[in-house]
C-alpha cells in the first residue's frame, strides 16, 4: 500500500508540474488555451497573471515531491499537507472557475490522500 500512495502522491506532483508548464510557459499556445477554454485575446491580456498562478502549482508539486521522499513523520505530514492544499484549491477552482476542476484536481488529492492515510 505504501508504494501505491507514494505513486498516488508523484502523480499528483507530476499533474502540477504540467500545470505549471501550461500557465507559465504555454499560456498563450492553442494547447494551454483550449485546456483552460480561454480565447487568444483573455490568454494575452493575463498572461502574468496566469504565471503567478502557475508557480503555486509548482510549489505544490515541489511540497508532495518532498512529502514522497522525505523520511516519516515528516514525510506523511507533508504529504497531508500538501494533498489537502490541492484538493482545497481543487475545489475552490472548482466552485469559482470550472467544475472540470474537481474532478482533475479535488479527487485525485482525496484519492491520494486516503492511499496515504490508510499506508500509515
């Protein structure tokens, strides 16, 4: 079990890493436009705002990458942690943006987060 939470918990950073990639770098791409359904003109006129955005995404993937490899307790308070900030922002996004969201951000973080509560 201890190793399918752990996967569970990378994936999660993985996701965030491409989310980063998408609203830091990508914003503006037809790619990152039709992931957000956002028009050229709304892409070009936040673009910083999205870049700032992004950054929280990775601070989430580097904070569950180090919740993954760091040795307990720290490790598993990490990973609480950082999976509740997703699942929260999840359904924040959710709630104010797209309900796509939930089930992109929200579940898997609670998914993950059973993995490694039930792990311990």
């Amino acid at each position: 079990m201890s190793i399918v939470a752990t996967f569970a918990v990378l994936a999660i950073a993985v996701l965030h890493l491409y989310i980063l990639v998408l609203e830091m770098f990508l914003w503006t791409t037809p790619r990152a436009r039709a992931s957000f359904g956002t028009t050229e003109e709304f892409a070009s006129s936040t673009k910083t705002l999205a870049a700032n955005q992004g950054l929280y995404n990775g601070f989430l993937a580097a904070g569950l990458v180090w919740g993954a490899v760091a040795a307990d307790p720290v490790g598993f308070q990490a990973k609480v942690f950082f999976l509740v900030c997703v699942a929260v922002a999840g359904a924040y996004g959710a709630a104010t943006s797209s309900r796509r969201i939930l089930f992109v951000q929200t579940v898997p973080a609670l998914v993950a987060l059973a993995l490694v509560v039930a792990a311990r």
